[in-house]
C-alpha cells in the first residue's frame, strides 16, 4: 500500500510517454494535409510511373547507383523506351526536379527521413549555398 | 511465384554462367587502362601544376590547409622521393618531377584488405571506388605501398571553393583517391589530367590494343614503375 | 538470468569505483559524440600515419583477450588444480578484453553507421573480415562457457558435458584471434615494419606474458579484498608462465632486431630506427620504447629469480612492469612507427589527441566495468558457497 503514489506516477509517466509523438506533433504542428511535394512543370512522365517512383524511387536509385559505380554502366532504359543518363545531380535535379526544396525534401522531412545523399550529391541550385 | 525448385536452380545456374562468361569476355576483349609520365616533358614547365588543378577541380578534391588532413588525388614529387631506393645521390634525374597518382595496379592490396569492396578492379583495370560503401577504416590506406590513398578526417564541402556540380563532393569519413577519370573515358574524353597538361606529359591510353600510342611509346623507350619487386604490378609507367 | 543480481549489491568502495568508471565513460562518450559530429580530424592521426592510438589498443587487448588460453589450457588439458578457481575469472577477462577490442574497432570507423556492411558483403579475401569472424566467436565462446560453468559452480552440480568440447575448441579459438591479428598487419606490402612472419608468434609470445600479468594483480587485488586464500593459489603458477612468455617476447624483439639491422635493409631498419633512435631529429616515440624496454628488462630481472618472484609483492610489481612494457610495445610503438616515414619517404609524428585519449580511457573504463561486475558475480557465487561450506 506504500507504494501506492509510486506506482500511479509510474503509470502516469507511462502514459507520457506513450503518447509523446502525439505530443512532439502537436507542438510541432504538423498538419494532416500531408507534405505536398510540388511536381516539376511541364514534365508528364519520369523515368518510371509515379506510383511506381512514389514508392520505389529510393530502390531505382540504389539500383542507379550500383549500375554506375559497381558495373560502369551509365544509361538507362525506361519502361516507355526512353534512354537516360544515369545520374542524381545530372539527371533528376537537372533535368526536372530542380527544386528540391519543394520535392524532395518536402517528403523526406514529413516523413522524417534523413537521405544521407545530399552529403555528396549536389543540387544545383543550393549547391553553392551548401558548399562555403 | 509458379517458380518450381528446378527451373530456379536453372535459372540461377545460366545467371552465374552468363555472369562469368560476360566477366571473362570482358577481361580478354575490354581495354586495359593505363598512363605513362613523361619527366623529361613535364621537367620542361617546373612550375605547373594544371594537371592537378585540373583533377582537383574536376572532382571536387577539397583544398585542406592543414597538411596532416591533406587530401590529393596527384601530386607533384621528384624522383629522388618517388625512386628513392633507384636514383642514388649522383642521378641525373634526381630532381625531375614524377607526377604521383593512383597506380591502378594490376594486383592491387588496397582491393585485397578492403573488408566491403568499396574498393575493386573494374574489368577494364581501373581499380575504383564505391563512396557508399566506404566505412572508412583506413585499412587501404595502411596496405596501398605508394601512399596513393587520402582519408577525409573531417567534412571536405567547407574547404572545396569552385564545386564542380556534375561529380558528387566527399563526405567525412572515407577514403578516396584517382580513379582515372572512371566517369570521363566511360563518355570517351581523356583523363582530366591528361587534358590539362600543356606539354602532353602524361599519355593515357589502352595497354590491351596493341596499336594505341601507349603501347607505342612503351615499346619504343625505357621506362619504370614504382616499387615493382612488391608484386602489385602498377599501370602508371614512367619515362626518365 | 546471467546472475547480474548478484553486481547489485556492494560495499560503499564498489559503488564509489562504479561510479568513478561511468564517469570515465560519460567523458568518453562525449569526446565520442564530438568525434561522430566533427569527423576522426579531432584525433592527432593524418593522411601518413593513418592508424593510431585506438587500433594500437585493438591490437594489445585482443593478446590480453587470448590470454585466457593461458589458465583454460592447463586446467582442461593438464589438470592443473590451481587454476581451477580462476578459469572464469580468465574467461570473463576475455569477455571484457574482447568487448573493449570490439569498441576500439568501432570508435576508429570513419563512417560507424555503415560498420554492417562488413556482414552485409562477407569478403573473404579481407583479413578483417576473418578478425570480426574470429572476435565475434571468441567472445561468444567465453560468455558461454564462463556462465555456464559459473552457474554448475553455484547449483554445486558438475557443469554439463557439452561444455567441454566448447571449452576445447575455444583453445585453438584463442590462438587464432591473436594469429589474425598479426594476420591483419603482416600481409601489407608497403609496411616493413609488419612484414615478419615472426609477427603473429611474437603477438602470442607478448599476450600470454600481459594477460597473465594482469590476471596476477586480478588475483592478488581480489585475495586482499576478499581475504580469501582461493585466489592467491594460482598466482606463483601464472608467474611461471609469465617468466616464460615475456623471456620469449623479449627473444623475439631481438630477432627482429637483429634481421634489420645486420641486414641493413633501409626499409627494413627505418622504422625501428625512428622507434629507438628518432629519424632525421624526429624522435617522440624514442622515450617511451625505451621505458618500455626498461621496464621489460626490469621485468625480466625480477621474474628469472626465482627467489624474487616467490615472493607475492615483487611478483606484483613485476607483473605491472610487463604490462605496462607491453602496453607501450604494442598499445603505441608498434602500431604508429610502421607508418614512418611514408611511402614517400615523409616524416609525420603522431600523438594523440586529448579527445582521442579520453574516448580511449573511456573504452578501458567500459572494459573495466565489465570486468568489475563479472568478478563481482564470481565472487558472490563464491561468497556463498563458502559460507555454506561453514555451515
């Protein structure tokens, strides 16, 4: 019966913790809405269909990056016949998604994920900004 | 998956047969990269140094004042430091510059310790890097003979002040080094280097076609590699 | 489950040395942090002298982790009584050695995140795949058997017969963590210094003097602060095998010697050189070897009289002595000289920095908590059973 007081604020810091992410979004505001990435103008269709790219564009990628650095392969065939250089800065922000602030990173920080790809890929425009 | 225990085991066999073959194919057929220094042509201009800038700035080489953390992909050292054991206080090259890079050797121990194989032997000779993979224990950098091999020791992007935006920077904690322009001649261009050198000092060319200028220049003049009795067999000739 | 129970209750003295240990930690820890944020540049390494402090403490606990074979190998093989009570405490020298191995490893990594990739591409042609293989399996080895036979000791029941071809195999085990070793070092062309096929015995000759050492002053520290008789048996015993493997280790050195300086070979002499003599006024390393091969001698004097190491104190003594001799052969020497001078013929100093010493320190103060609770359980279990011997 001692233990009584123990025991409750026991629970109760349970209880904190347990909800804390709902807490941390709260503060954080994070909006339900979702991260609405803004898609390039005037460009249809990438190397791949978006619903294969929005869920599997991280997975092209690694396979990107192997083919170029492990095998010496450079170009890539889509699934709709066109041929691209296989290339990150290149290609996909040169090309198109040149504003990676309002694509890339705009999922990736809803999602909270950390891509470790920016530490040496560049994106063009932020490219000098990142480099002093 | 209507994929029967056969027809996988089948298929896996072709896979490796294909892979192996299209391997050995390529190690017979493919080009075999190699370089050759020509001294006395770059003892010519003593004070150049465009075959580095050229490197350094093509791959994002950072400029590290400190020279414990130092990074370079080629370097500019008289022979007297690169021959040290051959030249002895009396030779006449002595003072001649020996431009040092990447050898690219043939059997190379920087491949042979790597515990991930963030570094390898391309079919084609070059002995390549996979900065992804790199977890950065300097083992390479403790077997490469030829000091070849730059660790990053801190975040390299504050020290590179004209990016070039279409080769990927380093990132702390790897290892890096001369890739012989793996990214260049896979678009048919020469090395950056070899570009950039005013007197055509430095040849790159293919060892495996008997008919390129390489092979030329090898038959034609006496040349030497560094530390050869170590077995590594390097691809970077050097003319006196 | 791993009686860990029995750590939680102790003097005032033991939780004041706890404490003081994860305060060594936390300060490591930090510098770690600081490390993992800023990159290796906050230690003294450079571009010529690649490997230093951390890989040199690698090396010289993975021979203290070996030494184990030392106390299992008699005991199994030989049935030598007098080891019987410290076998464990061996084992679980072993365990803490091995785990710090693991740590020192960890903290040399330029990109730790990505340290799986060693599991994730298995390159067999990399002499460091095989230490992780060896390491791993070791510390696996004496965690099992240490436990197990620990629990027999308190349920007072002869421990179970599959343990004893585990105990076996860890025998070879131990010889080849400490093989690998030398493996990962004398394969490099380009490093004369390592390139002696004589390294992986001299590595062994120089474990099985340091483990033993330091389990000599386990043993007295633990028969003082328990007053128990059952630990100070042992002692004369590995003191004999210390004489003999620092003699052997000393013999050594002196072949090596002897094969660069009578061959004068350049390559061959010029890190030794700047090891004992300095090179072109380059001389850090100098005062430290020869304290080291001060000490050794010392060492050496105290233990081949027998009249001498017969007694417990100077046996201490001695002991220290050849661990600290060791410690600087290994743990600094000869490591960092086999980077000088470079492959082009450069002349880089090395010492560490404040930061890299105190992650260091806070690596051997995570071994040593290891090691503090480990004797702790064995000295409860023990505790117990010798009061109801009295009973």
């Amino acid at each position: 019966m001692r233990d009584r007081g123990i025991i409750w604020m026991g629970l109760a810091l349970f209880l904190v913790f347990l909800t804390l992410p709902a807490w941390h979004n709260l503060s954080a505001r994070v909006s339900a809405k979702g991260p609405q990435p803004v898609p390039p103008a005037g460009q249809k269709q990438c190397v791949a269909p978006v619903e294969y790219m929005r869920t599997s564009h991280m997975r092209l990628l690694l396979d990107w990056r192997d083919s170029v650095v492990r095998r010496g392969a450079q170009d890539y065939t889509s699934p709709d016949g066109r041929h691209f250089a296989m290339s990150l800065t290149n290609t996909c922000l040169r090309e198109c998604h040149s504003a990676k602030a309002d694509f890339c990173d705009r999922c990736h920080n809803y999602e909270a994920v950390a891509v470790p790809c920016w530490d040496c890929h560049m994106d063009s425009k932020t490219l000098l900004g990142s480099v002093k | 998956m209507n994929l029967t225990r056969q027809a996988f085991l089948r298929l896996t066999g072709i896979a490796f047969l294909t892979g192996a073959a299209r391997k050995l194919v390529a190690a017979v057929t493919g080009p075999r990269w190699a370089m050759a220094v020509d001294a006395a042509k770059c003892a010519t201009q003593p004070n150049c140094t465009r075959c580095i800038a050229a490197c350094h700035q093509a791959h994002n080489v950072p400029a590290i004042p400190d020279p414990r953390h130092e990074i370079h992909w080629i370097a500019k050292e008289p022979f007297a430091r690169t021959f040290a054991a051959e030249e002895d206080q009396y030779s006449p090259v002595r003072a001649l510059p020996a431009m040092v890079l990447c050898n690219h050797c043939e059997n190379p121990p920087c491949v042979r310790v790597c515990p991930v194989q963030a570094t390898f032997k391309r079919e084609d000779g070059i002995v390549a890097m996979d900065w992804h993979r790199c977890i950065g224990c300097r083992y390479c950098m403790a077997a490469c003979p030829y000091g070849a091999r730059s660790f990053n020791w801190e975040d390299p992007r504050p020290y590179i002040h004209n990016p070039n935006p279409e080769f990927p920077t380093r990132t702390k904690g790897v290892v890096e080094k001369c890739t012989f322009c793996a990214e260049r001649i896979g678009t048919g261009r020469p090395p950056a280097c070899v570009e950039a050198c005013p007197q055509k000092a430095l040849v790159f060319g293919n060892l495996a076609d008997p008919q390129s200028p390489l092979r030329a220049l090898l038959a034609s003049r006496r040349h030497v590699r560094r530390k050869p009795e170590l077995g590594t067999q390097p691809n970077v000739f050097y003319f006196l | 489950m791993f009686m860990l129970e029995k750590a939680m209750a102790g003097s005032r003295r033991y939780w004041l040395w706890i404490f003081c240990l994860l305060a060594v930690i936390g300060t490591g820890l930090v510098c770690y942090l600081r490390q993992l944020d800023h990159g290796l540049g906050i230690t003294g390494l450079s571009r010529d002298v690649t490997w230093g402090l951390y890989i040199a403490q690698f090396t010289f606990l993975v021979g203290v982790a070996a030494s184990a074979v030392m106390v299992v190998l008699p005991y199994y093989l030989h049935n030598a009584k007098a080891f019987a009570k410290v076998t464990i405490l061996g084992e679980f020298l072993a365990v803490s050695a091995v785990t710090m191995c693991m740590l020192f490893i960890f903290v040399d990594m330029g990109q730790p995140a990505r340290v799986l990739n060693v599991l994730l591409y298995p390159t067999p042609h990399s002499i460091m795949f095989w230490d992780m293989v060896s390491l791993g399996g070791y510390l696996v080895l004496n965690a099992v058997i240490a436990l197990v036979t620990l629990r027999a000791e308190r349920e007072e029941v002869p421990p179970p017969g599959w343990i004893k071809p585990v105990i076996l195999i860890s025998i070879p085990w131990a010889v080849s963590i400490h093989t690998v070793t030398a493996f990962l070092y004398n394969g490099l062309p380009g490093r004369s210094l390592w390139l002696t096929a004589i390294l992986a015995p001299r590595f062994l000759a120089s474990a099985f003097a340091s483990g033993p050492a330091l389990l000599i002053l386990l043993c007295l520290l633990l028969a003082k602060v328990t007053r128990s008789p059952l630990f100070r048996e042992p002692v004369q015993k590995l003191g004999v095998i210390v004489t003999y493997a620092m003699s052997i280790s000393v013999f050594f050195v002196l072949l090596e010697l002897f094969t660069a300086f009578y061959s004068q070979i350049p390559e061959h002499t010029e890190s030794l050189r700047y090891m004992f003599a300095g090179l072109d006024g380059h001389t850090r390393l100098v005062p430290w070897m020869w304290t080291s091969n001060a000490l050794a001698l010392g060492a050496l004097a105290l233990l081949l009289v027998p009249r001498y190491r017969h007694n417990d104190s100077l046996l201490a003594i001695a002991s220290g002595m050849v661990f600290f001799s060791l410690w600087i052969d290994k743990g600094i020497g000869l490591i960092v000289a086999a980077f000088v001078p470079s492959p082009l013929g450069a002349i880089t100093e090395y010492s560490p920095s404040l930061a890299e010493a105190l992650i260091s320190l806070g690596v051997w103060a995570f071994g040593l908590l290891i090691l503090t609770v480990l004797s702790k359980i064995v000295l409860a279990v023990r505790a117990r059973s010798l009061m109801e011997a009295v009973k």
